[in-house]
C-alpha cells in the first residue's frame, strides 16, 4: 500500500457536546486527510457513538479504543499507528478550518521542512468574536526550529501547542518523540524538543485550528486534583527544560532565553498553591518543593533580579507560613 499524504491524530476523551463539530471539520478538509487516527480512551459518555456513525462516513478514519491512559497515551496510540509523509494532531474540542493544511503541506514537500508552524483562533464560547493567538507575527522563511524559538522567546510570547504544527513523520521517529504519560502540559516538552531538533521550519501564519476555551465550573474536590496535577507537571517540565539548557553550550544565547522562559513558566507553580482549596496539601507540597530542589533549580537558571525576588519572596513565604518543618 502507497504511503498516506497526511495523517491526523486525535485524541477523544468525554468531549461528546463538542466532538461532531471536530470531526465534521475534519471530514470537510480540502484536500482531504489519507488517514484520521482516532483514540478513544477509555469515554464513558456518548463519544464512541458518535465516533461509529462517522466512521461509516470516512473511509479513511480509523477508531482505537483503549483504557484510559490520559491525552500523553493516547497521542503516542495515535503515533504508533500513523503512516503518512506528515502528520498533524488535532484536539477533540477543537476544529480545524477547511484548508487548514493545504499550503502547508505544499510548503513541507516544495522546501524539505521538518515542520510548518501555524497559527490559530482563539475561540471562546461566551463571545462572538475570535482572535488570532499570533496576530502580529511575520510569516518566516525557511530557518532552524532554535531561530524560531531565539524569536519568539525574545518577544516573550512563545505557544506550545502541538496541534499547531505539521510534521514530518521521517523526522519525529528520526528522534523518537513521545509524549510523556500523564503528564499536565505536555505540549511543553514536546515542542521545545522538537524545534531545538528541526533543522528547517518555516511559520506560514495561516490560521489552521480553532482553539475552543470552555467555561469551565469546578468543585473544589476537582479543582485540588486539577492544580495539584498542574504543579507536579509544571515540576517535571521545569527540569526537563533544565535539562535541555545544560545540553545548550554551542549558543549560550538560546540556553539563557530558554532558562528565562523555564523560570517565568514554573514561577506560576506558586500561584497554583495559592488557589488550592486544600491549604494543609498546598503547604505539604510546598514544603517538598524546597526540600526536593525546585527552588534552587529556579535560582540557578534565574537571569534577572525581578525573577531572584519573587523565588526568594516564595521561599520566605514558605517559611512563615510553617513549611519549614
């Protein structure tokens, strides 16, 4: 069999309200995708429904179901499985427009790229507008994905989202990216690898996805879950990315750009802490974060004295609040 174009992978959990929009943009795309991966894992709603009846519509959808693994998992499913030249990720509360990688894959074939970079709408469900995420970025030539990253870290506004990107398949299993299971902010790790690897990228500026952003309403049970899942995840990224500036000494330019990106990322680590509902959890948390060596990870990558004053005022104030038991 002929090798696919263009492969899609999307992962489906409990989003049965906002799935027939995803996949009936995806079924609208011109040209068309060779090949939908669609992960299923683990829905208890209406989800794998609706998935049947759209599978007896596209040929070239293909349903997985497996156990809940969370979003990393399923992701990496869908990458298991992928055949195509490029590939591309689409959310499955989001939705892509009609042409959403035409040029794209023109460009990827036309100039050898490892990846295109793209834009997208903000779509908000209370409002009637949208916007875009990048609304004053030039579209680039062809460069590597570290002058893309040296750019936009320089204007401190970079975006993670790789359901922003096209890839080429050859090139993600030349380096063997994965996700990371069960992981919270994901996308972090991923992309920065992945541009600090890509020796070609070009940023297109087409607005290719609609990022859905939901109301969202939780009780305090969930919300203490959520954000204790958003700290241990902004942790690991945290010392991923540590990782990825010590391997940075052929451009110590980058390295200090990435490690303020790195320090102004996990600062939000304690603004979390702050909203927890559970208040004996956050301060145990806390108290683990310093014995464990978050803080003086974010003192040593720390470029500014603004940066070293607000890690000291959290370390003081993990210790008049009791955390230094």
């Amino acid at each position: 069999m002929s090798e696919p174009l263009l492969s899609l992978v999307v992962p489906v959990y409990n989003v049965a309200p906002y799935l027939p929009r995803c996949l009936e943009s995806l079924a609208a795309l011109n040209p068309p995708a060779d090949e939908i991966i669609v992960v299923d894992d683990g829905s208890t709603d209406d989800c794998p429904q609706i998935l049947a009846g759209f599978a007896a519509r596209l040929p070239q959808m293909r349903v997985i179901r497996q156990d809940n693994g969370g979003l990393s998992a399923a992701r990496n499913t869908g990458l298991d499985a992928a055949r195509g030249k490029y590939l591309a990720f689409v959310d499955s509360d989001d939705f892509v427009a009609p042409d959403a990688y035409a040029e794209a894959l023109r460009l990827a074939d036309d100039e050898d790229l490892d990846m295109v970079l793209l834009n997208a709408n903000y779509h908000f469900e209370e409002r009637q507008t949208d916007y875009a995420i990048y609304a004053d970025v030039p579209a680039t030539g062809v460069i590597p994905g570290r002058e893309w990253l040296r750019r936009r870290f320089g204007a401190g506004r970079f975006l993670h989202m790789v359901w922003m990107h096209l890839y080429r398949r050859e090139f993600i299993e030349a380096h063997h990216f994965r996700f990371v299971p069960r992981l919270i902010h994901e996308d972090v790790i991923w992309t920065t690898r992945a541009l600090l690897a890509a020796q070609r990228v070009r940023y297109s500026g087409h607005v290719a996805v609609h990022y859905r952003i939901p109301l969202r309403r939780f009780t305090p049970e969930q919300s203490q879950r959520r954000l204790q899942a958003i700290v241990d995840s902004s942790v690991f990224n945290a010392e991923a990315l540590a990782a990825m500036c010590a391997r940075l000494d052929d451009d110590p330019e980058l390295r200090r750009l990435l490690a303020d990106h790195l320090v102004d990322g996990a600062l939000s680590v304690f603004h979390k802490l702050a909203k927890m509902p559970d208040r004996a959890v956050a301060a145990a948390t806390l108290r683990r974060l310093r014995r464990d060596g978050f803080m003086r990870l974010l003192w040593r990558h720390a470029g500014n004295a603004a940066q070293r004053r607000r890690i000291a005022r959290h370390w003081l104030r993990s210790w008049l609040a009791g955390a230094g038991k």
